[in-house]
C-alpha cells in the first residue's frame, strides 16, 4: 500500500510537485507534495474547486500508472472513493503513523 506499484512507471528521485491527478472518472487536482520514502510513499494532492481547498493523501499503492510526459498520475480510484477517504490535515498528518494506519484501513477496505 506504502509503495509505487512496479508497473507504475514511478522512477525513485522524479519529481512528482505539480503533477495532474485523474481517478477513474475524471480529474481530482494536482500533487502538492510526495514522499518516495520506503514503506511510507504517498502522494498528496491539492483537490482545488473539486472539493473546495482540501487535500488528500494517497498512499503510493492506489497509483496505476505515471505519464513523464503528459505530467499526470493516474489513480485506479474512483472520484467518490477519494472524496470520502479520511479527513488530512497536512500539518499533522504527513507523518502520522496513526493516520497512514487509518488511510491504508480504508482503502484496503475498498481495493479497486
């Protein structure tokens, strides 16, 4: 769950900052930080006027795939599912062994 899939694409060093992030219907915003830190790689993206001014974390593991070129993460979740995922509060979550237990709880509950 706390690791880029294999067949992500993912290069240890890229940075991802800046990056566009779809799920599977559609767009959810852009990464505003990421962590390629091993067991505890995630991605957090700054949802913008989709969910207005929240961020969410995503563990590494819901990635699919990254396009280099195109400057885009493709997520296999779904708009909802990262709407509802566990509220993230970048100032005390980041590093929260507490919160990355409770965000993994609930997408290992919902695996795509």
């Amino acid at each position: 769950m706390w690791g880029y899939p294999a067949a992500s694409g993912y290069q240890a060093g890229t940075d991802l900052t800046g990056f566009k992030v779809e799920a599977t219907n559609g767009s959810i915003g852009k990464v505003d930080k990421h962590s390629d830190e091993v067991g505890s790689a995630y991605i957090v993206v700054d949802t913008g006027v989709w969910i207005f001014g929240k961020h969410v974390l995503l563990p590494a593991g819901t990635i699919q795939s990254i396009d280099i070129a195109e400057r885009k993460i493709y997520v296999a979740r779904d708009k909802d599912e990262i709407k509802n995922s566990p509220e993230f509060d970048k100032d005390k979550h980041a590093g929260d062994a507490g919160y990355h237990q409770q965000v993994e709880g609930y997408y290992g509950a919902h695996r795509a």
